[in-house]
C-alpha cells in the first residue's frame, strides 16, 4: 500500500499512519510578531471562548497579525485612558513631589481603572 494518496476529489494529498489515511495539512505560514500582554489576554479569550474565531484565523494564517493589531490598540487606548484620567484627578508631578505615597495610590487606582475598561471594550468584546 501506498503511503501517500492523491484524492482529486478534493485535491489533497493523505499520508498513511497505522490503518488510516490522514490528510496532508499544513498551515500557511505567518511573519513573526511581539504579542504583549494584552494580545496573550485576547488569544486565551479566543482560545476558551471563541473557539470557532480562534480556528478561523489560525487556519487562515491570520492569527499572529490580528493578535499584534489588538495588542496595539489596546496598549494605545490603555495610555490614553490614563493620561486622560491624571488629568480629570489633578494628579500631577507636583503631588508626585509632595506626597508620594498618595500619588502611587491614586496611580494605581487609575491604572486598574483604565485596564478594567480595556479588557472590557477590546479584550473581552
């Protein structure tokens, strides 16, 4: 028997493993790029929520870029969200100088602030 077959049928090649034909599949290839951590939040959400998205777009190859796109956006609309938020607080340099304690406080509150929105209009939608 033959380790290789070709169905014209559907144009595809299989490889004999053990008793079954198993079609020859390969995924295309897709140019290498940072993912941050709000592309590694998105692709987990993919992977245990849109299973069906994830699949699409692994298999059309574009998985790596959109992950990429959506790590960008979010990191833009992130800094975004809390320069603008500093600036509605009057948080400044001068409270930075003057009390620190309370500016890392107030910091942190906006920062946790800005990635709940985040997760919730980019990651998670």
């Amino acid at each position: 028997m033959d380790k290789y077959i070709y169905d014209d049928k559907n144009n595809l090649w299989y490889e004999l493993q053990g008793d079954y034909h198993i079609p020859c599949l390969v995924l295309p290839a897709e140019e290498e790029q940072p993912i941050g951590v709000w592309g590694q939040r998105h692709l987990r959400y993919l992977k245990e929520y849109r299973r069906g998205t994830y699949i699409n777009l692994l298999t059309s190859g574009k998985l790596i870029a959109s992950l990429a796109e959506i790590d960008k956006q979010a990191q833009e609309r992130f800094e975004r969200l809390i320069e603008g938020m500093k600036q509605a607080q009057g948080i400044t340099e001068q409270l930075k100088a003057e009390n620190a304690f309370e500016w890392i406080g107030r910091v942190n509150n906006i920062r946790a602030c800005a990635e709940g929105i985040v997760n919730e209009e980019i990651i998670y939608a």
